[in-house]
C-alpha cells in the first residue's frame, strides 16, 4: 500500500466536507454525546466501505449505465434525507425534552449509506479517477480500506466536534437554533443529489 497515494488525500477532502453524515454525526454527538455517538461512526466508517467496494467491483459503473435506476435511487436518496432533516427539526428542542430519542445504531448508520448521494459520489469519483490498475477485488479492497480507514477519524472528528458544542448549547433557544440549522443543512443536501 502506497502511503502518498492521491487517492487518499482525494477521499479525505471528499468525506470530511459537509453532507448528511457530517451534519447527522455533529448533531448526535451534540444531542446524545460523544460515547452514546459511537455505534453510528462505526456505521458510517463500515457502510461506507462497503459502497467503496462494490464501486470498485463494477457496481458503480451498472448505475452510470442505467439512468432509470440512477433517477429512482436519487429520488429514494431525497426522500430520505429530508424525511431524516424533518426529524431533526422537529426535535429542535432543549436536550432534556428529547430524552426520549435515541441516535442511529450501527445497522441504521451502515445501511443509510446506500442512499447518500455524496458517498455514491465520492466512490465512483474515486473508483474511476484514482484507479491502481489491479483487478476488481484488489481495487474492492483498496477502496473499501481508504473508504473506511479514513471515514472512521473523519467521524470521530465531527460527533466529537458536536459533543463540544453541546456545551454551548446549554439555553433552550441555542439548541433548538442549532438543531434548525443542522436540519436546514440537512434538507439543502436532498437537493444536491440531483446535480
């Protein structure tokens, strides 16, 4: 493994920049901290490994090649994501009034990467421009490796992030600003699937 692979430097630029799992991460290390955060990082670092996989076994390129099932995924991605920014700020609340929640277990984190449009993205981006040549389960690999290694201290980094600024979100009226703001975000991202 070549350490100054571009790819790399490609897949961190790609995955710590803004899009639903940065926003979702933030706001439950926010709203439930950074320990009860942790199955849905580990999630997120999984699921989207697993989408930089089947990107490099070929997968990616069956969806470039049929735009009926690219446009229905998309809209599922969209549906989705605003269903997901609904909930959020429907829970722009004070952290004690919503006890009740939970944030996304480890199944629910990994699964909800086959309908983020910005991983899709980034893997077929990746698995197209930044190709090392080897056969499609050593590129499966490769990419499932870079995916996951470097997503997993991208989304430490953010539900850490939001657990700090759950310290300054203390007042009822911050919170509910900060989670409208979060599924304001969120919402903005359904748009981008269709660009």
């Amino acid at each position: 493994m070549n350490l100054l692979d571009p790819l790399y430097a490609f897949v961190l630029a790609g995955l710590f920049s803004p899009g639903p799992n940065v926003i979702l991460l933030t706001a439950s290390g926010a709203r439930f901290g950074f320990r009860r955060t942790l199955p849905h990082v580990a999630g997120v670092a999984i699921g989207v490994g697993v989408i930089a996989a089947v990107t490099g076994v070929g997968i990616g390129a069956l969806l470039l090649a049929q735009p009926g099932l690219t446009l229905l995924l998309k809209g599922l991605a969209a549906g989705w994501i605003l269903w997901m920014a609904w909930k959020l700020a429907t829970s722009a609340r004070a952290p004690e009034a919503a006890a009740r929640a939970r944030p996304f277990t480890l199944i629910e984190a990994a699964l909800f990467q086959w309908v983020n449009p910005k991983v899709w993205a980034i893997a077929l981006a990746a698995a197209s421009g930044y190709a090392a040549g080897l056969p499609p389960w050593g590129e499966a690999a490769r990419l499932a490796g870079a995916f996951s290694g470097i997503n997993l201290f991208v989304c430490l980094f953010w539900s850490f992030a939001g657990s700090l600024l759950s310290y300054l979100l203390q007042h009822p009226r911050a919170w509910s600003m900060f989670m409208l703001g979060m599924a304001g975000a969120l919402a903005l991202s359904a748009g981008m699937v269709f660009l």
